[in-house]
C-alpha cells in the first residue's frame, strides 16, 4: 500500500465532457501519451479480471460502475486471453491490496504488467449515465500532473481524433497469426479466433478437440481438417469491418455445424444475410434477461457488444432467443444448415453458467 | 403465466411482536405482500397480534384480525373466513411455524386451504436441519460433518466423535436461540441441554465448526416456470461464529472472484430447487474457508427473512412484493421492474455502491449480561448506510446508529481503549462485541498490522486494509491542523472516506458549523446519487437516493411544496416500530393532501425506507449533517413546506432545536424545550394548578441528595432528553442515590444517551408508590381544538416503564370523573404549551389525585394501539395538523371521525426479551426493557387481557397451582387475588411469609414453599425446584421494594428459563384472574378491526408516486 499521492488526471469524451481523477495503472513518463478509445461501461459485480483480458474489448476504454475494482486481485487462471486487449480503465476505487487464496498479484501490479492506463477516483456513475444518454463515444485520459503530465487540449485534441469502433476491423489486432490446438473431447472442433475467449475454449475443449484458427482462415482449408463443427468466436468492434470472415462463413455453411458467439453470431447472421447496426451503448455486464423462446425460460446472461443483429434482417434463420430488457435479438438458428449462434456469452467468464445447456446443444448437432 | 384466477381469498400470517431475531422487517414484507395482492383483486385476510404495525392498519386487507397468532385462533380465524389459499413466507419463523402447525393437524385440509408460496413439504425440508443437510448431500452441496441428537447423553456422543470445537443448533427455532459453540466437553453438555430445551421437537444439530470462515448470503427468488434469479449477495465483515443477524454485513459480496461466486449462485439454485420452493424468495448461507475457497452450505430460510428485507433496501428490488405476485401465479419476468418502468423483474440486480449493515444493541438494558457476540442473535435493531465505497458506507452507518458516535472513531468515544496496551487491544478485539469495528480502527492507528489483526479477528484483510485508508487519512487530516488548511481535493478526499463534519470538528477542536462552512467555502457540498438496480444502466423512474461526495445531483425537482418527515432511525428498546407507523402515516397523509413527501431514515427494516412509501426517500443518517444536507439538496429543487420531527420519537425530536425554526412544522422546538425544561414545566404546571409529585433537578450528587431529602424517598431519578427510560431508577435511600447518580456520570462523559451533563440536568421526583398510572394521546390544531385520542390506564403501577405495562382502553378502574379531570389538564397542557399535533402526557392517580408526571409534545408509542382501539387514524390526523390542518376541516374532509367504542376492550401488552437473556432479571421497572407489544381485544377486559397474554406468548393456564411470592407491602392486595384462583380451582403454593399472611387470611395454601437458602422450619420444596419440576403454572412474584432481592431474582429466572408465566405484579394478577375467570364463562373468539371500527373497506393508502 502506498501513501503516495497519485496524480491527478483528467478524462475528456469526444463531446467535451470532462471527469476528475486520479492516474493509475501504467503511464509511460518518458512518453506521455494519453489513453485513447471508445469509453464503455460495464455493470458486473465480480470477473473485472476475465473482462480486462476479454479480447472483445480491444479499442475501448472500459468504466467499471461497480466502485471497489481489485478487491480480489488477479490470478493467472482468470485470464480470458493472453493479454489485456483493451486500451484504459476508468474507476472509482482502486484496492489497495488483493484478498483471496486464489490471488497472485494486485490489481495495480496487473495494470502495470498490461501497460495499462488507468484513471481512479472517477465518479462514474455520472459517466455511465451520461453514455447512457449521450452514447458510447470515444474518450481519452491522462494525468494532468507530474512528469507524464497532458494538458486537458491534448486530451480533448486526443479524444476528438479517436476514431471509435464504428468500420474498423479490430479483429485483426487480437485474432491468432498461427492455428493452434485445444481440448481433449470426443468430436474435432474448428474455432475461428476474431477475439476467443478461454473460457471458450474450456467449455469446447471437454467436447472436442480441435484448433484455433486465424480469422482469415479460408473455409476450403477449415474443411479440409474434416471439422464435426466449426465454432465462431466472440470478438471486438464492428461486424461489418469483417466481412473477409463473413465470406468464409457463408460457405461453411450447411457444409459442417455452425456455432456462434457475440461477434460469431453476428458474423453468421450477416452471412445469413442479415444486417448489423451499432448501439447506443451495448450491452456490458452479467445481468441481462435473456428469454429462450422455445421453453420460454429467463436465464441471466453476460454480455458485452456494440453492435447488434437488426430484427428482421435475417430472413434464412429463425430468432431463438431475445433480451427481454431491450428486445434486441440475442440468437437465431438455422436448422437445416445445422447453424446456431447467440449474441451473450454462454460459456460466462464472468457471468452466470445459466446458458450453458448452448455447448450440449452444439455437441449434439455435430454428434447427429 | 397469468395471476391464478382460482384463488379469491387469501390469508396473510404477520410475525407477532417485534422480538429479538424477528423485527419489523416483517411489516415492512407482510405490508407490501398486502398491498400486492389487494391491488391484484384478491381478498386479503390478515392475522397479527402487533397492533403498531403498518400492515394492521384496516386499509391494507379486506380483515384484518388482531387476534393472538397460535394455532387454535388461527384455525378460528380460517373456519370463520374460509380463505383459498394461506401465504405464510412474509411472516418470519412465526408464521412458517403457524402455517405448519396447521398443516399438522389438518385444518388447511379440512377447509380446502391451499398453502401458496412455500409448499409444507419444502418447508420441512428447510427446516429440519437431518433433512436439510441429507438434501444437501444428495445434490453435491459441502455441510459441515454433523451429527443430530434428541437428548443428552446421545449429544455427547456425537460431539465426541466429530471432534471440537462445535457449533451446537436447536431445529426450528428463530434467531439462533439457543445455540452456541462448545470447546470441551463441559461446554458441550451445558449447551446441548439448552439446545434441547430451546428446540420444540428437542432436536439439536452438533457440527463441526467453521467459526472464522467466511460468511455469505444470497437471496435467490424462483417462479413457478423455475426462472432463477440471485437479488443480492452479502458478505459478513464477522466471520462465522457471530450470528448474521449480529454481524456487520456488506452488500454486494467483496471478497469473490467471479469463479467464487457463480459457483455459490449455482449452489443456491440447486439449494433452492432441492428443497423446492416454488415461488418467492430465499435466503441462503454459505460459508468459506479463506485458505482454500472450500464452499459449504449452512442454511436456508424458505421465506422471506431479515436479509430478504436489506437486500431489498440494497439493490431496490422489492423482494416481498415479488414474492407475493410469485406466490398467486406471475412469473418473474411478467413482473416489471418498478424502478425503471421498463425492464423485468426477471434480473438481477446491479449497484454501484456499497451497503453496509450494522446490528445495534441493547446489552445496557441487561446488567450482567456481557455484550459478547456468538451464535444467538441479540441485536435489537439495525441501521444500514450507502456510500459508494466502503469506508463511506462503514462510517455512515456507525453514525446511524445513534450510539454518541459520529462515525469509526475521531470523536469522543474513542479514549475508551486508550488504558490498554497493545497486546490488551488485540485480545479484546479477538473477542466479537459491539465495539469491536471501533478497537480495530484503534488497533490500526497504533501500527498494529492487518496481518495481526486478520490472525486474531478472522476478519478479511480486505475490509481491514478499507479501515486502514481510513486511518491514513484521519492521521492526514491531523496534519493539515485545522478546516483552514484543507483544499478541494482534500475535502473531498476526507468526506468520499465517510468522514463527518462532527469527527472533523472534534479532530481539530472547532465547532461542527465552522467545518461545514469552510467545507461548502471550498465547494464540496454532498451530491445524491439514486439506488436503481441497474447501476444506472437505464432511467430510474422510483426517487430512491443517498448521499455521497461524487460530480452531480440526480434529484429532480418537483412541482408541490414539500414536507420532509425525519425518521426514528436503528430500531432500540423504547423507540421501535410505532414511531415508523407515526412516520409512514404522516407519509401517506400529507401525500394524499397533495403534499410532496420526503422520507428521511437509515432503517432498512421498515415500511418508512420502503421506496414507494414516499414521493422521496433518502436513505441517510438520520443526524444534523444528514438532514441538512437532504434539505439543501430539496430546497435548491423546490419549496420545502417544512420538517416533521415530532412523529420519529427521540431521534428526529432532538435535531429540533438545529434545524431552522420556520421549517419545523407543528409544535415550536421552544415548546419541546419548555416541556423538557425542568423549572418552566413545574411553574407551568403550578400556573395551570395541575399538581405533579415534588421534585426538582441536579447536575450533581450532592444536589440530587439535597432533592430527595426535601421530597422524600423513594425518588424517581430520570434523565432529561431519553426514551425508553434509559437509566431510570426508583432509589430508596441516600446510599442508593449515590450510585444511581455515579453510573449516570459514567454516561455522561463518553456522550452517551442518557448522560449527566450541565445542560441535560438530571430529573430526580418523589416517587409515588401503588399509584395508578395513565397515558394520554392527544393532538392539537393550530385554532386550539384538542383531540383526546385515548386515556389508557396502565395495569402494573406507576414505577413500571409505560412502554414496559400493559394498559387498557376505555381505562377498568377509573371514575369517570377521574378520567374527565385527565382530559382537562391535557387540554390545559396542549393549549399552555402551544402544541400544534401529537402530544403525550402521562399521569399517576392515587386515590382521587391526578399527578401529572410529564408531557411530550411528539407522537407516543401508543399511537398505532389507540388507533386500532378506536378507529381513529391519529398519526395521519397529527401529520395535517403540523401541516396546517384544522381538526374541523379534517371532519369535514371525512379524514377523522369519531372514535368507536363501547362494546369492546382493548388491551396492549409489552413483549419482554427475557427468553433470549435468560439469565437476565425478568423483573419490570421504570427503564424499559420490552422490545415489541401485543394487543388483545374482546368483549370484557378479562377477555381481552387473557388474548394479550396469549398473544405475548404466556398464555394463562386454566387451573393448576399459581405459586405466590409477595414483598410485605403487595400482601394486603394478594389475598384478594389468591382468594380469587382458589375461586376458579387453583391451588395456592406460596414462600413461608406470603403463605402464613394467606393463610391468617383465610385463603388456602396447599405448598409451603422455602425460600432459596433458607431452612424452612416443616420442609418443603424450594421455589426454583418447584417450578424446574412443572409443579407451578403461573408465577406471581413482586419484588420489595428495597433491599437484596435474591431470592426474587431466582424465582423469575427459573420462571423464565422453565417457560412459566410470570407476574410481577399484583395488578397483573388480578387482571390475569379476571381473564381466567372471563374465558372459563365465555370462550374468546375472534373478530376483525373492520368489524369492531364498523368501518366500510377502505381505499389503499399512499398511492405510488408518479
């Protein structure tokens, strides 16, 4: 624990908007440059740890709203993926030291190991609710003292010259450059990486064994390993910059059996022909409403996306599941190309198990 | 799935008297369960013995019927309703209990009553810790190794094989009675035998135990499509080892990682359809070893509980409302979320804050009882606060409290550790006791680390690293020296920790005025944030708020003058759910008269912090800073009409005097100190030639002795400014007196309630023996119209606390005259005082002389008794009067009508918290130890005392042996009272004295009993082996009146730990005689308040704000 002072810092959102804080996390002071990315915020209670490292969030700036982040501290087996992805962290309260049997390292270790800026003391409640209102939109943060010291027009310049997420391909920042092997289940998996999550790969390795392979894999060489299914991954930013996975994925189609999660889902409705669109500000957190409609059970999912399938816009496939919060499609099937995603993130990490049943029923169309 | 359409009538359980380990909290869940299912078109029949809830108020169910809640009533109240279905899971253990009782014995059955909510069989399973545990086992869920035993020797066996240290558990009951951690074997033995006593189906569970582990709730809700949602996780800042009830808790869970606790969400949905609750809500424990992350299930509660009511307060998500509509058939997500008006109840909630509970106590009132916390609940009530942080919330809620401190140390209380070293600290720390968050701040001031502390507590680093940065920063502020020196940065650093303008002031010896001054000079002032369930991912619609120390406000302004009512704070001995009734009311009053309401409370047990009570509810600290901070935030969004503080009992009462005199509506704060002020009470009341007993008042010893040698002993010694009788004593002599007055001085230096000070004088009057005592409520308007509400006379004499008797509506014994002569001088009182609403003004008599005693211009506890009495709704009228109504335009509005009376009787009995301290002296005296109360009502006014009797849990035998034991001055009356049982077929055993004055008397006396200890010549069995072998059923017993009293003692300790009614008073006596003898000619029978008011069914009050 130290008394030290932290700096202090300012993040300004490309509107102008402008929050007090404190800098923490890693700041390069030879180098002072401000952190820069689309500002999102994410409602979960516990798993800042798995949210950090989640792939997803690559060119966002992630606000936690639940006050006290670090409380646990970090361990290696939380890790969604081999590195934070994510460009900065804006929040309340920083613990000053992890209590847990299962920690290795402090939050503020972790932050600094990740390169990763951060910015504490924020009132983010008043930043949440003013992304609620006004939109996610690009933002920037640094200190505005000490010897990384930005002044608020570098960060207000830095903001406004952050281009968001909106037709920029992200994936190819996180996707893996070479195929890689996972699991030891019964069937042979093939998992397109646009951002994979580990706890996917957990999940999938129980019932298959497979490879991880590069977003731009083309199909003729996915096919060629003889797949009982292919799996599409979650991944960061917007659909539409994608649309080399896409090609892929429309010819995989009703040749193996399809599974998606969150980008993967919104990869295989626009292959379906459906159409993508931006939210206002997504959905990020472990504790949306989500009504399977073929039992008409609630289960409580995780999620976090930008962008979401348009209602209506997939003609090929049948909606299988809709968030009762917002109405916006969270999975659609398409039986007789043996093809299912969903928008949430069933395999959680963080976030309930409630939709687990999903890997069973993927296991199932590839066993049939 | 729709709301059932085959379910018409439906018979809600309340949970009786507010006693220890089952509070108000279930007024707070049977209120909104009413209200649900009345607005869903049912027709609600309720049952509670409380008279001074929310929920008994006529307007929340089509009969309601205070009636005392046992079985055979109930099953009265069934026959003669013939409701389709029973909800008995908002209604605590009691009505669980109840509802199962009835099952059992196959009355449901008989009348076609349906059990909704929780299924019988469910209910078993919970309960039953065998069954509960083998569930457990069956679905994969840890329990610690146990074992269970239905007698001694079989529990020795047991413990011996598991090994200690062990955690001994009777089956079915509430709060942890009679439970305990044993370490050897003669612990072992000694608990397990009160276990096995505790425990109606004498089974106790012994397991290994896991105190120092960690401790967590979850509240789980199923519908009956089996969607599954957790509303909130708590975590215990105590360790296992203290009951959760008695344990700082803390929402959301700190401490695990999201692994940690999906497993533990997952857990508790098996649990929860193991067991097979159908619909509503849950609470389950678990429990976790800090070194490995193993999980075990503890318990759970197949109803709504304590922690279903703080996690509602929490997140806002209404559980007993939602439970409700579960129960008739909604599933969660055809529910909608109040709070956003959009989204369904079918989520879980998100906070961005953290809630922190903290248990008050009252180990004050139990001398020799020592405030060591365990397994058994003795908190009396809680306070919980938000703060975005910790710390915030920690220091929030400390102040809450109302215990003299002003947060976690940094004020006068903290010297009290100062005489001990080191090692003394944290050996005391060690030990879990209502001082213990304040030695740790101490312990960490002085450089003792977190890690010896974590070693010594088991509490979790984490929360004590959080108390450290409070300490870091209370060292930096020393440094800065003064408000002066502090920028914008470090206020704001200061106040985000919790800090209070008064700790601050006390740290750098300036008022409290100076700090706040200085503090909002350099732009710090609290902002409201809103409780929204959804960590403001949408609009919040409901104005639920807390302060913090953040960038903006959310308030909205809004377009009719405001009144802000104040709350009574932590429920405590003396001020409990009455004033909340008084508060709730005035809410719904004023809103219906187009006032916008403000609720200001830290109570999360109540209908008062519920967030549709009022148009606004701040859940803050009911303290100076608190409220001004809430006033300036309302008047920068509106007109302020004004501030109710008469109707909160003491709490608000004493902000009076700080708070602007335009704002306080009603009675002026002069008036209240007038009446508080001991020389301008006495020349008013010669003014006015009301005779009070001789007395006079002393800020020392000396004086108080110079006092009670000019009036004569016996004197009462009373504090000024108190409730409850806090330290009141009845002293004989000089020597007496000394004492009284040193244990007040003790009080007085570390600022506690009840303390000796220059401008708290203390009272000291000539204490008038077998006077008859009585209370009046009465409210005056503003044109000068006093509304007599009630003359209650009290059954035990003047020198039992008020709140502590029974007493009667229309008074038994008093001449109408006397009653008349009580009128006058009330009114002569309320007009000479300038009482403009409630007003409490307390008597004795003694032969044709009315003494006035003292006068509170304020709503009294016996506010929501007289109401159901007769009829009239007198928190609502007192509520428009302060704001400006008259009492005839009341009439005219139809809003107050005439009392009803005549044909019935209506008795209000104290609950004493005896059975949970039972080695406490069930004596009665002037300070007040009865923590909740009862109402009979009937035809006579035996009838109605033996239903108050029932309904306290003492239910008077229909013959037997009534065993008397009288002080030399209560003889002369007893003979009257014995003659009488052995009238209606007792036998009389009685001690030597009483039996030989019996006996002369001519009233037989079958046993001579021995004193303890003393050789009684002709033998015979000593009292407390009389009553240890069930050979007495009713104890009468009065004390002398000076003296040793041990033998005294024993003979009601017996009666309390043996369960035998016990009577200290010959008062109580006579009147449990005439009960006896009115139920033997005419069995009790049971009649709703609609009925006895004559009433039409009314609307439902306080609709929801827009």
């Amino acid at each position: 624990m130290t008394n030290n002072r932290r700096a202090a810092a300012l993040l300004v959102l490309a509107d102008g908007t402008s929050f007090e804080g404190e800098a923490a996390g890693w700041w390069d002071a030879g180098d002072p440059r401000p952190a820069t990315g689309e500002v999102v915020f994410n409602t979960t209670l516990t798993g800042y740890q798995e949210v950090l490292t989640d792939p997803s969030y690559a060119g966002q700036i992630i606000c936690f709203t639940y006050p006290h982040i670090g409380n646990y501290g970090v361990s290696a087996a939380d890790n969604e993926s081999a590195r934070a992805f994510c460009r900065g962290v804006v929040v309340r309260d920083l613990s000053p030291r992890p209590s847990s049997w299962r920690s290795e390292m402090s939050i503020g270790e972790f932050l600094e190991s990740q390169r990763l800026p951060a910015i504490t003391g924020v009132d983010t409640r008043r930043l949440t609710r003013h992304i609620r209102e006004a939109g996610s939109m690009p933002g920037a943060f640094g200190p505005v003292e000490g010897p990384a010291a930005l002044s608020e027009t570098d960060l207000k310049e830095a903001a406004a010259a952050e281009p968001g997420t909106l037709g920029v391909d992200l994936v190819s920042e996180v996707t893996t450059e070479r195929p890689y092997p996972f699991g030891a289940g019964r069937l042979r998996v093939v998992a397109y990486d646009f951002g994979i999550k580990r706890a996917i790969l957990r999940h999938l390795g129980t019932l298959a064994t497979g490879e991880v392979v590069p977003a731009s894999t083309p199909a003729a060489e996915t096919l060629a390993k003889r797949p009982d299914g292919v799996f599409l991954s979650n991944g960061p930013g917007d659909p539409a910059a994608v649309g080399y996975a896409v090609e892929q994925i429309r010819e995989l189609l009703g040749r193996v059996p399809v599974f998606g999660i969150c980008l993967g889902h919104q990869l295989m409705a626009t292959a379906l022909g459906g159409r993508t669109y931006k939210m206002p500000f997504g959905h990020h957190g472990g504790n949306h409403p989500v009504r399977r409609l073929a039992t008409g059970q609630v289960e409580i999912t995780s999620q976090n996306h930008n962008y979401a399938v348009a209602e209506g816009s997939v003609e090929g496939a049948q909606v299988t599941h809709l968030n009762l919060n917002d109405g916006v499609i969270e999975g659609v099937s398409c039986p007789e190309l043996r093809a299912f995603s969903v928008q949430y993130h069933p395999e959680a990490g963080p976030g309930p198990h409630d939709a687990s049943y999903l890997f069973s029923e993927f296991e199932r169309l590839m066993g049939a | 799935m729709p709301r059932r359409d085959d379910l018409h009538s439906i018979l809600v359980i309340g949970s009786g008297p507010i006693v220890i380990g089952q509070a108000v909290e279930f007024d707070y869940s049977g209120t909104q369960a009413c209200r649900v299912l009345r607005q869903e078109g049912y027709r609600v029949v309720l049952a509670n013995s409380n008279p001074a809830t929310i929920m008994t108020d006529p307007e929340f169910a089509d009969r309601t019927y205070v009636e005392p809640l046992t079985p055979d009533v109930l099953e009265a109240i069934v026959e003669r309703e013939r409701p389709d279905a029973v909800l008995p899971t908002l209604g605590g253990q009691t009505a669980l209990n109840l509802a199962m009782a009835l099952h059992e014995r196959g009355t449901f059955e008989r009348f076609g009553v349906e059990m909704i909510g929780a299924r019988p069989e469910a209910i078993a399973t919970a309960e039953d810790r065998e069954r509960f545990k083998k569930a457990m086992t069956e679905i994969g869920l840890a329990v610690p190794e146990s074992g269970f035993a239905y007698e001694l020797a079989e529990a020795m066996e047991v413990g011996e094989r598991i090994g200690y240290p062990l955690i001994i558990r009777p089956s079915y009951i509430l709060g942890g009675a009679g439970t305990g951690i044993a370490h050897d074997r003669d612990d072992l033995a000694r608990i397990a035998a009160a276990g096995l006593a505790a425990s109606p189906i004498s089974e106790i569970l012994i397991e290994r135990s896991i105190a120092g582990w960690k401790e967590y709730e979850l509240e789980v809700m199923r519908d009956r499509a089996d969607n599954c949602v957790i509303v909130c996780s708590i975590e215990n800042f105590d360790p296992m080892g203290v009951h959760t009830g008695d344990s700082i808790t803390v929402a959301p869970a700190q401490t695990l990682s999201d692994e940690e606790y999906q497993r533990m969400r997952d857990s508790a949905f098996a649990c929860i359809r193991r067991i097979g609750v159908e619909t509503g809500g849950s609470n389950i424990q678990f429990a976790v070893d800090p070194a490995t992350g193993d999980q075990v299930v503890i318990e759970m509660n197949p109803r709504v509980s304590r922690s279903s009511a703080l996690a509602s307060k929490a997140t806002g998500f209404p559980i007993a409302k939602i439970a409700a509509r579960l129960a008739v058939g909604y599933t969660l997500d055809e529910i909608r979320n109040d709070i956003t008006g959009e989204t369904p109840a079918s989520f879980e909630p998100t906070i961005d804050y953290v809630v922190t509970k903290i248990p008050r106590w009252a180990f004050e009132k139990f001398p020799g009882i020592p405030d060591v916390l365990g397994t058994r609940m003795q908190s009396v009530g809680e306070a919980m606060a938000i703060g975005r942080t910790f710390p915030e919330s920690l220091q929030k809620g400390l102040r809450s409290l109302e215990r003299g401190r002003w947060g976690l140390n940094c004020d006068a209380g903290e010297a009290l550790w100062d005489g001990w070293d080191d090692d003394e600290l944290v050996r005391r720390a060690a030990i879990a006791t209502p001082d213990r968050p304040f030695q740790l701040e101490a312990a960490l001031r002085r450089g003792i680390t977190v890690e010896r502390l974590h070693e010594a507590t088991g509490v979790d680093p984490w929360f004590l690293d959080q108390i450290q940065l409070v300490v870091d920063e209370r060292r930096r502020l020393a440094d800065l020296g003064g408000p002066g020196a502090l920028g914008r940065a470090d206020w704001k650093r200061a106040k985000r920790l919790g800090f209070s303008d008064a700790q601050l002031a006390w740290l750098w010896g300036v008022a409290e005025g100076e700090v706040r001054a200085a503090r909002l000079q350099a732009g710090v002032r609290a902002t409201m944030k809103t409780v929204d369930t959804c960590a403001a991912e949408f609009e919040a619609r409901t104005p639920y708020h807390y302060s913090t120390y953040e960038d903006d406000d959310e308030v909205g302004s809004g377009s009719r003058p405001k009144v802000v009512i104040l709350g009574s704070g932590p429920n405590r001995i003396g001020q409990g759910v009455e004033f909340d009734y008084c508060c709730v009311q005035a809410s719904f009053a004023l809103h219906d008269a187009g006032f916008e309401t403000v609720m200001v409370n830290c109570n999360p047990e109540t209908v008062s912090t519920d967030y549709d009570t009022s148009d606004r509810l701040y859940f803050e600290p009911v303290t100076w800073e608190d409220v001004q901070n809430v006033l300036d935030v309302e008047s920068s969004a509106g007109e302020v009409r004004g501030v109710i503080v008469a109707l909160g009992g003491q709490t608000p009462l004493k902000l009076a005097s700080q708070l602007p005199p335009s704002l306080v509506l009603g009675t002026p704060p002069e008036a209240i100190d007038l009446a508080e002020d001991r020389e301008r009470w006495n020349a008013l009341c010669r003014r006015l030639g009301i005779p009070q007993p001789a007395g006079g008042t002393a800020s020392g010893v000396d004086e108080a002795i110079a006092v009670a040698e000019r009036v004569g002993y016996p004197v009462l010694v009373r504090p000024s400014y108190v409730l409850g009788g806090r330290a009141m004593e009845i002293v004989y002599g000089e020597e007496d007196l000394r004492r009284a007055m040193e244990s007040l001085g003790a009080f007085g230096s570390l600022g506690r309630e009840g303390g000796l000070s220059a401008e708290r004088p203390v009272l000291v009057d000539r204490f008038l023996e077998d006077a008859t005592e009585v209370d009046v409520d009465a409210v005056r308007d503003a044109e000068g119209e006093v509304l007599i509400g009630a003359v209650m006379e009290h059954v035990e004499e003047a020198g039992v606390h008020s709140g502590d008797s029974a007493c009667v509506i229309p008074p038994p014994t008093l001449p109408a005259a006397t009653v008349a002569t009580i009128e006058r001088h009330t009114r002569a009182i309320a007009e000479a005082l300038g009482v403009v609403g409630p007003i409490n003004v307390q008597y004795a008599v003694r032969d044709t002389t009315v003494y006035v005693i003292e006068a509170n211009p304020r709503a009294s506890r016996t506010v929501p008794f007289v109401s159901k009495a007769t009829g009239v709704p007198l928190a609502r009228v007192a509520a428009r009067v302060m704001a400006g109504a008259t009492l005839r335009g009341l009439r005219e509005e139809g809003l107050l009508g005439d009392p009803v009376g005549g044909n019935h009787v209506s008795v209000k009995e104290a609950v004493l918290p005896f059975s949970r301290f039972p080695d406490a002296d069930t004596l009665l005296g002037p300070e007040m130890r009865s923590t909740g109360e009862v109402m009979g009502i009937d035809a006579t006014f035996g009838l109605a005392f033996a239903k108050s009797q029932a309904a306290a849990g003492d239910t008077l035998p229909e013959g037997g042996t009534v065993f008397f034991s009288l002080a030399d001055r209560d003889k002369a009356a007893g003979v009257a009272v014995a003659r009488r049982f052995v009238q209606l077929g007792f036998t009389v055993a009685a001690t030597s004295g009483t039996a030989a004055y019996f006996e002369a008397q001519g009233v037989p006396v079958a046993t001579v009993v021995a004193k303890v200890g003393e050789e009684e010549p002709g033998g015979g069995a000593d009292a407390v082996s009389l009553i240890r072998d069930g050979k007495v059923n009713l104890v009468v017993n009065t004390p002398r009146g000076r003296g040793p009293r041990a033998d005294g003692a024993y003979i009601r300790r017996a009666a309390n730990q043996h369960r035998v009614a016990c009577l200290t008073t010959v008062a109580a006596a006579r009147a449990a005689a005439a009960g006896i003898a009115d139920r033997a000619a005419s069995p009790p029978r049971v009649r709703s308040l609609q009925e006895y008011h004559g009433a039409h069914q009314l609307p439902l009050p306080g609709a929801p704000p827009t």
